[in-house]
C-alpha cells in the first residue's frame, strides 16, 4: 500500500497537538455511597408519576437499586485503591495515544482522500497494507507500550510460526490451514452456548473468527452440530446469515435449506418451516425438489395443518414464477406429483383436527394417482376414525387391508384394541390379540396396555395382570409405574373402586409407585368417601420424603408436588376436615406450591363458609403478588366476608383492586350475589358500608358503580322486609334465649344456637342498657360448631390468622398482615415440628 507523506501544516498540528486533559477527580475513601431506596420510597417515587406499581414490580425495582448501588460502591472502592497518577503521567499517556492514532491515520490514509484527490500519490511501503503495516509499525517503534491498542478482532492471515508452516490467527483461534474439522466443532460448541438471532453482532463475530469457507459440505455440518442439540435457531440464524453476504448469496444450496427444514420439522416449528419454504419456492437457486416436500408435509402433519397441507400439494403441481422459470434451464419441469409419504402426512393432519371425510378424498387421489396404500396408510385412515367415533369404518379399514394383503403391524392392533374398548366390546378386542398372536406379529407394549385398560375398564383386573407380564418381556418406551396408574384409571372411570385398590396392592409386586400413581389413588379415596386411607397416604409419603437420607434410595419420584396437594385438599374439603385441610395448605405454601384456581378455588370458597375466611385472604393475596390476576369468585367471596365484619377500609380495597385487575362484574351480577349471600349481612351494615362509599371518590368506574347501585337496592330491599316483619321492642328475663336467637337473626340471617356452644368463652357478650344480655360478634354457625368440636386452644399461626377478620370500622387495611409476614409465621410453626406425623394416625383417622 502506498503511504503519501503528510503536509508540513500537518506535521506542525501534530506536534501542537499535546492536550493536557483534566483528570477525573475520584471520589475518596471517606465518601458515605448512596444508599439504597425502600420499597416505600420507590412506591412514592411512582406515585408521582401517576404509576400504581404492584409489589411484584417494586421488588424488582428495589433489587436493581441494589444491584447499582453494589456496583457503584465497588467502582468507587477499587478507584479509591489504585494508586494515583500524577498529572504528567496522565498527560504524557493521552498524549502518546494521540499521537499513534495520528500516524494510524497517515498511514491508512482516509476513505474520502481517495476519492476527492486530497492526498497526493500513494507511495509504497515495503509490501505491507493496512493492519499489517500497523503492527510492524508498533513493534518496531514501542515495543509492548502499544501493544494495547490491537485489538483481539484483528487477523493477520501472513504471518508464519516457527515451523514455517501457515496459520490463521482470530482472537484466539490458530488453527492450520486444511484443519476445517475442528475449527467446525469449535464453531458448533460456541453457537451452543447461547441464544444468538441473526441480528446480534456476537453471531457476526463468532462466524467471521471461525475462518471458515461456508461451503455446502460444511454448512450441513453445522446443522447437523445444531440439530443434535436441537438449537433450531442458531441453525436458521447462521444460514441467514451466510447467505446474506455477497461471497454467498449467489451460492445458496437447495440442500442446505431442506435440512433446515428438518430441523425445524423435529423443533415442531411449522410457521418457521413454512417461512423458510416460501423462500425456497421464490428462489430459483434453491426451488423445492421431492425431498424439500416431505419434510414440509411431515411437519405439516404433526401440527395438524390441514389447510396448509392441501396447498403445500397444489403447490406441486403448479409451475413457479416465470422469474425463476427463466432463470433455469428451458427444459427444467418444476411440477410433482404427490407420493405416499405426503398423502400420509396429510393422514396424519386428519388425525389432530379429526377431518374423517379427508380419508376417503385421500385414497381416491392416490387411486387416480396410481399409489398403492401401505400398511402406515391403512393404520393412520384407522386412527382418524377413531377419534371421530366412526368406529364401524375402523373394522371396514382393518378389514380392507386385509382384503389387499396389507400385513397389518402391532400400531394397527393397537387401534383396533382401543376401538373395541370404546365400543365395550371386550371379548372381540382379546381375540383380535390373540389374532395378531397367531400371525406372528412382534406385539408392541402399547397394544398390551391398551388390552389392560379395557379389562379394567370392566372389572376384568385380574386378566388384566396377564397382560402386565407380557409388557415386562417387551421394551418398554415408559416405566412399567405408568401402566399400573392408567388401570387405575381405567378401574376408576369404570366404577370399579375395589378393584383400583386391589390393582394398587398387586403393583407392590412388580414395581414402586410413584408419585402419579399416589395422585390418582388420592383421587380415588377422596372421591369414594376415603378419607382415612387418603390422609395416612399422604403423610406416608411426605414422611418418607422427609426421613429419607442421602445415601439411600432416590425419593425424588414420591416427592409431593401440586397435584398431590390439591389431591387432598379435595378429599378434605369433601370429608368436612376443615382443620386438616388448613393444615395441609399450610405446608403446601411453605412447599412454595401454588393451588390452581382456575381448577380449586371453589375449594378456598367452601374453607371460607366453613370457618376458614383467612385461607381465601391469604390466597388472594399470594395470587396478586405473584403478578397474577385472581379469579373473579375469591374476589366475591373476600367482599361477602368484609361486608359480613364491616370492615369498610377491606371492602374499598378489594373494589380498587378488581378495577385494577380489569375484572368485569356488571350490576346484575352484583345484585345476584348479594341476593344469595343475603342471609350473611346486616342492615346497619350495608347502611354504614354505603356511607362509606359515598364519602370515599375512589370509585368511579365499574364495577365499583355497578356494586354500589346493586348495594343500595339491596339495603333497600332489605328495610322493606324487615318492615314488614316487626319485632318485639321489649324482652323479659325469662326469654334471654330468644332474644339472644333474635339478635342473631339481624346480624348474620335465621341460625339456631347448640348447646355446645355454651362452652365458649363469652368474651363476645355484653350487657345491654337494659340489664338485657346481647351478642356484640356476629359468629356463623360453622365457627359455633367448630369452636365447640376443636376446643378453645390457639397456636401462634392461629392468633395471626384470626387477626386478619379482626378489623373494624376503626382500623384500616394497612394494618393487616400481607401474605409474606403470614408465610413467615407458618415457616416458623413448621419449624417447631408442628406438621409432624402424629402417631397412631392410621388408627384414629380411617375413613
């Protein structure tokens, strides 16, 4: 490369060209770092920008505080430990590097002198060009003082090591010319690492550092790295990416994209597969061959695009663009005709979306086609209608494969079995196993699981334990526990509830349970009236977890996850075991397992009728600050509550947070559950709560509106009825109980009082004006009745609990427990073994 030498003007600013730049003064060691703001400070902080930010959200912003306060005090920590430069050595070093950045530019010269004529003619400088002459430069002048300034981005494909040998040098890969293998799997384990799109300058560098020729041969080696992985989006990334530089654009391999295709065929990426095909079709380079429509019609297939799939064969037998069509040859034919393999596929979309008439257009394309249908044809016609329940085509599809001399494999078996079982035909669908016995047909474990089932399903289980011995002499693709817990099942849904009982039993014998098969025999007892046997169950199984040491056996299979809780939950709330159904959700939170309340939350609902009003506060409460939106009926249920304990500041809360939830609740609806809960409610109570509302402007949409407008109808309605129904004003000595009786009526609607609840501590009753007795608390009668079965003693937990429905009219909201400080109180009972197995449970409990 020929250098021009500088002007004198220019040499004169080079040399006038010494800044002395201010250094930066560093904080210094006895400086006090910024703390770290609050959550309330951070709430407030939102707040006047008009932000009502969750405490999800606040926590997050809290820790990224943190994090920059930890890192801006380790900054300041280190700049206060490093040694100090003096001015001069500051000065001299900016000044160094000015300097060689000056000679860099008259070297390299700049790509507008060129064009413009500025610079005179380029003179010659020892056969070196660019970074090369750069380096040589450096090294001659300074030594290692510059050394910093290349970057570990430069490559120098001249230079030779000490064997004389050529080698390419890139930020740390040197490698051998011709050693393209290992450069590959280096290249292969670097894209593994992360997750890079086509976009990200990381992917730029790492492909440019391979030094790679991206030919064909070696980009499918790099997919099939990638494919093995399954990192379908490196793999589109990196052909994007190589067929978007100009060295290759006019490159791009047909083969290439079909194995990209199936890549994205395995990752079950049907909208990237067709992305990818539309490419291919727009291309005459890379227009779509045979083998390019079988891997689009087989992804095609197992996503259930059936649509796309009959366009996918109209594409076939269409003629491309006359674009691509001049770009080929003249005597190129683009058009195709659809094999077996395709017509299978679109088999194979009929099954998901259950298209059983797409069978009959199938087989009369291939007759037309000439196609003969194999056995995979005749099994995936058989399983479409099976799922559409045309079990009769079913029989004349198996039937027809054998008229053609089809020999049917263990998957046809399989669903001619299962379409035996749905029709209750048990007996023809043992013989059709042992027909397949007979013509020696390899049985598949799957064909003798869904035999099983089906004498299950009708008390046979017996019989079925025959089959169970014929899957262990099979491989098996899933362990033997799966097919034990689908008889279960089977027994299950049958009615047969012995025989699940007695299939578990005999499944000791040949396997362990685990935790699926523990779910469903959960299921099993809570919804047969069980509750003993599913109350030892479970504590069996979260005692063995919990006993269990680490050198023993793995237990992670039975340990208990959500369904196990929700399990007994069920058989709890089922039994009225409201005490140990607060016990087990207990330790389900302290499990950091979470109740579904899509699927649950009339559980929660039943607790709170029961007694248990704190289990739906708390879930509420867990479910918003999780950043989830509760359901609308534990909403309803915490508003029903705090109108029945007047706590006003609670009702206005949960009203604000549905319209901030977005939860939909019209007057109507309002009106309704007020009307059902009626009997829950007093009259000064909805009188207090409307004042309350009515002074508060934090309503102003619905469905706060709507609850207001159904909440004066209903306090109206209410006046109205007991108008009609007049009271006696005055009560003698002698008819204490009645009026006690009374009293009760106008705070929580008609409920008799037992005589256990004589036992109760009387601290809810006062004296009247009058010498009269009256009832201060309102109760309900479940909490009578649970207080007198349970007794009068508390534990810690419970005094927190019960401070949650502890709220007046003079206390507000913010002065009630969150859910964190609840959860902290359970981890600390659980830590004093209160959860503990108790012994002679199994005696006591039994259901």
């Amino acid at each position: 490369m020929a250098i021009s030498s500088p002007s004198p003007g220019f040499r004169l600013s080079l040399h006038l060209q010494n800044p002395t730049p201010t250094p930066t003064p560093h904080p210094g060691p006895n400086r006090k770092p910024r703390p770290t703001p609050t959550t309330e400070t951070l709430r407030r902080r939102l707040l006047r920008k008009g932000v009502s930010a969750t405490p999800k959200i606040l926590h997050a912003l809290r820790k990224k505080e943190a994090g920059k306060s930890l890192r801006r005090a380790r900054k300041e920590a280190s700049a206060a430990a490093a040694p100090p430069k003096e001015d001069a050595l500051v000065a001299e070093e900016e000044a160094r590097f000015r300097a060689a950045a000056e000679e860099y530019r008259v070297l390299m010269g700049r790509p507008w002198h060129g064009a413009r004529g500025v610079v005179g003619p380029p003179r010659a400088a020892s056969g070196e060009e660019g970074l090369v002459g750069l380096r040589k430069m450096l090294e001659e002048r300074s030594g290692d003082r510059f050394q910093w300034l290349l970057d570990g981005d430069v490559e120098n494909e001249g230079a030779e090591d000490a064997k004389g040998k050529q080698r390419r040098v890139g930020s740390g890969w040197i490698s051998e010319v011709g050693d393209e293998e290992r450069r590959i799997e280096l290249l292969i384990s670097r894209l593994n690492e992360g997750d890079l799109s086509l976009g990200d300058w990381r992917l730029t560098r790492m492909m440019k550092q391979a030094d790679l020729i991206y030919n064909e041969d070696n980009l499918l080696q790099i997919l099939k790295g990638l494919e093995a992985k399954g990192n379908w989006r490196q793999a589109v990334a990196v052909t994007e990416w190589v067929y978007n530089e100009n060295s290759y654009k006019h490159r791009r391999s047909r083969f290439v994209y079909t194995k990209l295709l199936s890549i994205l065929g395995k990752a079950w990426m049907p909208t990237e597969a067709l992305r990818i095909f539309t490419i291919m079709r727009g291309d005459a380079q890379i227009y779509p061959d045979m083998a390019a429509y079988h891997s689009i019609a087989v992804t095609l297939g197992r996503a259930g695009l059936l649509n796309e799939l009959i366009k996918i064969i109209d594409y076939m037998r269409q003629k491309p663009s006359k674009r691509v069509m001049m770009m080929r040859r003249k005597d190129w034919d683009p058009c195709l005709e659809p094999d077996v393999l395709v017509y299978n596929s679109v088999l194979n979309a009929c099954v998901l979306s259950q298209q059983w008439k797409g069978v009959f257009w199938v087989f009369q394309k291939m007759r037309f086609g000439g196609l003969t249908p194999t056995g995979a044809t005749f099994g995936l016609a058989m399983e479409v209608m099976l799922k559409s329940k045309k079990y009769e085509f079913v029989q004349k599809f198996f039937e027809k494969m054998q008229r053609k001399g089809v020999p049917p494999r263990a998957i046809t078996y399989k669903v001619l079995v299962r379409a035996f079982w749905e029709q209750g035909k048990v007996n023809e669908a043992v013989e059709a196993v042992k027909d397949m016995e007979q013509r020696g047909v390899v049985g598949a474990a799957s064909v003798y699981y869904e035999l099983a089932c089906c004498l299950c399903n009708k008390g046979r289980w017996k019989d079925a334990m025959l089959q169970v011995e014929k899957m262990e002499q099979l491989r098996l693709t899933k362990p033997l526990e799966f097919a034990f817990t689908g008889m279960i099942l089977a027994s299950f849904d049958g009615g047969y509830i012995s025989e699940c009982i007695s299939i578990f039993e005999s499944m000791k014998d040949y396997c362990t349970p685990n935790i699926g098969t523990i779910n469903v025999m959960l299921k099993v007892y809570g919804r047969c009236d069980m509750f003993g046997k599913a109350k030892d169950m479970f504590e069996t199984t979260t005692y063995s977890v919990c006993s269990s040491q680490p050198h023993t056996r793995d237990h992670s299979s039975l340990k208990a996850d959500v369904y196990t809780y929700s399990s007994i939950l069920e058989a709890s709330a089922s039994a009225q075991q409201w005490e140990y159904f607060e016990n087990v959700y207990r330790q389900m939170t302290l499990s950091q397992h979470h109740l579904d309340q899509s699927k649950y939350s009339w559980l929660l609902i039943k607790a709170s009728r029961a007694g248990k009003p704190y289990l739906v506060e708390h879930a509420l409460d867990s479910i918003l600050e999780r950043g989830e939106i509760p359901d609308v009926e534990l909403f309803t249920e915490n508003i029903c509550q705090t109108i029945a304990d007047s706590d006003h500041a609670r009702t206005l809360h949960l009203m604000n947070t549905m319209s901030a939830s977005s939860v939909e609740m019209n007057e109507q609806q309002w009106s309704d559950l007020l009307q059902q809960n009626s009997h829950r409610f007093r009259v000064d109570a909805l009188k207090d709560l409307i004042t309350h509302l009515s002074t508060s402007d934090a309503i102003k949409t619905d469905p706060g509106l709507g609850f207001v407008r159904a909440l004066q109808s209903q306090c109206a309605t209410m006046l109205t009825k007991d108008a009609e129904e007049p009271q006696a004003d005055n009560c003698s000595h002698s008819n204490l109980m009645e009026q006690d009786e009374l009293s009760c009526k106008d705070s929580l609607g008609s409920h008799e009082l037992s005589d256990s609840s004589t036992d109760i501590p009387v601290s809810g009753v006062k004296a009247g004006s009058g010498g009269d007795i009256v009832l201060h608390g309102p109760h309900s009668e479940d909490e009578h009745r649970n207080l007198a079965h349970w007794g009068t003693q508390v534990s810690a937990i419970d005094k927190v609990l019960d401070s949650m429905n502890s709220f007046g009219n003079c206390s507000s909201y913010e002065k009630m427990p969150t859910a964190s400080e609840i959860l902290e109180s359970w981890e600390q009972e659980c830590v004093e073994d209160i959860f503990a197995p108790k012994k002679g449970s199994r005696e006591t409990m039994r259901g």
